[in-house]
C-alpha cells in the first residue's frame, strides 16, 4: 500500500455511508405506495367491495413491499462487498 492509498482509507466506508442513504430514501419513496395501498384496502373493506378485489390489492401490496425489501437488502450487501474490496 501506497501513502496515498493509506491517506484515503476513509473514502470506502464514507461511500457506503451514501449509498446506504440514498438506498433507504429510494426503499421509503417505493414503500410509501405500498402503505398507502394497506390504507386503501383497509378503506374498501368497509365499504363492503368486493373480497376478490380486496384480496387483489393485497397480494399487490404485498408483491410490492416484498420485491422492494429483497432490492434493498441485494443493493446494500452489494454495497458492502464493494466498499470491503476497495479498504
């Protein structure tokens, strides 16, 4: 290892730091529709809709919030390997 390299050992761990941020606001901006769509249902079962449709909208809130978690949790074990393999 270089000097240089040794002077700049925190610019790995700094970037995940970022990455990390901007993942968790990107995972809160796709989540929120999911949880408004939880609302929603919630607000058509007291209407008396119809159950196939109630049971539609929750496999896709479900669906939504499952790939959203899996992305998440892909993109920041992809952002730690990366930030190991630069120290």
């Amino acid at each position: 290892m270089t000097e240089e390299d040794t002077k700049h050992w925190w610019k790995p761990p700094l970037i995940f730091l970022i990455e990390v941020l901007v993942g968790s606001a990107i995972f809160i901006a796709v989540a929120l529709p999911a949880v408004g769509l939880n609302y929603l249902v919630h607000w058509l079962t007291q209407k008396s809709l119809d159950p196939v449709l109630i049971l539609g909208l929750t496999a896709l809130e479900y669906t939504i919030f499952t790939v959203d978690v899996c992305l998440c949790i892909f993109f920041i074990i992809k952002s730690a390997i990366k930030a190991g393999k630069e120290l």
